[in-house]
C-alpha cells in the first residue's frame, strides 16, 4: 500500500523537549506518532473496512496470479480472452 506523508505544526519548545526525552526511550517522535496514527485507525475505520483495504493491498499480487490460470483454463474450454 502506498504511503502518505502527513506534516504537523508544534510549538518548537515543546518538540525539542518531547525529542529529548523520547531519545532518552530511544524512540523518535516520528515512531511514536505511527504508533499513535494506528491506534487512531484501529479505533475509527470499522472492521469490514480494514479487513477490504487488507485485502485490496494483498489481491494485485493474488489477481496477477490467477490470470494466467484463467487464460489456461479458458484454452482448455477452447474460448478466447
């Protein structure tokens, strides 16, 4: 699945304030706000919804692996696609 970049504004204060204590967890900021962008996702989009765009992301691969079997079959039968 393709990714988004997502920019925020902070007060810069406080970004170097939260930088320097979540180096000393030895996390970045940027792992910390992907945790908390997931946890967000989970809590909103409703099952079935996650459930399609997983699948949506692991079908190309699948529907560009049937092809060939549908073109054989279709051989086979002696139809044409």
């Amino acid at each position: 699945m393709q990714e988004k970049t997502i920019t925020v504004s902070f007060e810069e204060d406080k970004h170097n304030a939260l930088k320097m204590y979540l180096e000393k967890k030895g996390v970045t900021i940027e792992q910390e706000l992907t945790v908390a962008l997931n946890f967000i996702y989970n809590e909103t989009v409703p099952d079935d919804v996650r459930n399609f765009l997983k699948m949506m992301s692991r079908g190309e691969d699948v529907q560009q692996d049937a092809q060939p079997e549908n073109e054989e079959l279709s051989e086979d039968l002696g139809m044409t696609m």
